[in-house]
C-alpha cells in the first residue's frame, strides 16, 4: 500500500462543494462552547456533505481563528447561520418537514444502531452544551432522542465525537 498524495484525493474546490448535491441532513449546535469542537463539527460535516449548520446560543460563529484551527477550512463551504434561541431554530426546522433529532441520553432514547430515518426523511441533529447537553426545553420539541451506546465508567463523548459518530451512522443509513 502506498499513502496518497493530496493531489490524489479529487477533493472538491468551495465552490464546487457549494454546488454539489447534500445529504439531507442539518446540524444544530445548542450552545456548544468549545471552538475547537465548533471547527471539528464544521469539518466532519464538510466530509459528508451535510447540507447546513445552525449555530445557536453561545456557540461562536465563523469567521473565527480558533473555529478555523480545526475546521481548516470547512467553515467557508458547509452552509450555516446563526439562530439566538434553540428553539427557534428548531421551530423553523420543523416548519420545514425537518425531523429533530436530539443526541441526548433520556428515557425512552433510540439508540443511534436502532435509528431508521424514512425514505427521503431531512434529518436534523442536534448536538448539546459540553457540560449540560441539549436543553431540556429542546428535548421537549425533539420528535426523537437519540442515544450511542457506551459501555465504559464515563457514558460520555466529546461533542465532536459524538457528532463524528452520529453523523457517520446516519449518512451511512440515509445512503445504503
């Protein structure tokens, strides 16, 4: 085996990636703090394609240094805006036949394994504060809750792992 050159890649310009086709899927970052975790999420949803990111509450927006150290990038294609309040965003998602996904560890969760988005189905996925996850007035409008399975002492992803994780399984799954 032999490592690829850059070059090699067919890695598409911004403005064909503005231009390509994108997976239905939408991220919603409920008052994320980390910029680094911002940037990380920027560029996992640039490498599949996700249509749009919702940025909202006390999570920073591009242009930004720090957001651009991780997403190297990424921030100029994927398309985003900036929503004050959470739920507002997610009323405006629904309005749009988006389907609220809320990646949170609650009663009654789906496990991510178990998820079955419908034929054509907009997914909307919303990631949670570091410390205190998604909001509980956002669960409260979520239609499901999505949960990873974890088997060790913490019960708990980074932000941008588990964004990583759902993302990847829910393109996986919209794309069989």
């Amino acid at each position: 085996m032999r490592k690829l050159r850059t070059s090699e890649l067919n890695r598409l310009t911004v403005e064909e990636f503005k231009n390509s086709a994108k997976v239905p899927i939408t991220v919603v970052m409920d008052n994320i703090r980390s910029l680094n975790n911002v940037g990380s999420v920027f560029r996992t949803s640039d490498a599949l394609k996700v249509e749009k990111i919702v940025l909202c509450g006390i999570t920073a927006c591009p242009p930004n240094k720090e957001i651009h150290k991780t997403a190297l990038g990424a921030e100029d294609a994927v398309d985003w805006s900036y929503v004050a309040k959470t739920e507002d965003a997610i009323a405006h998602l629904k309005d749009e036949g988006w389907l609220i996904c809320s990646l949170e560890q609650v009663e009654n969760s789906t496990s991510l394994l178990d998820f079955s988005p419908g034929e054509g189905q907009k997914i909307a996925l919303v990631l949670g504060n570091e410390v205190k996850g998604v909001q509980q007035k956002v669960i409260d409008v979520s239609d499901v809750c999505l949960e990873i399975p974890q088997y060790g002492t913490k019960h708990s992803f980074n932000v941008s792992v588990s964004a990583g994780i759902a993302l990847w399984e829910i393109f996986r799954k919209i794309n069989h």
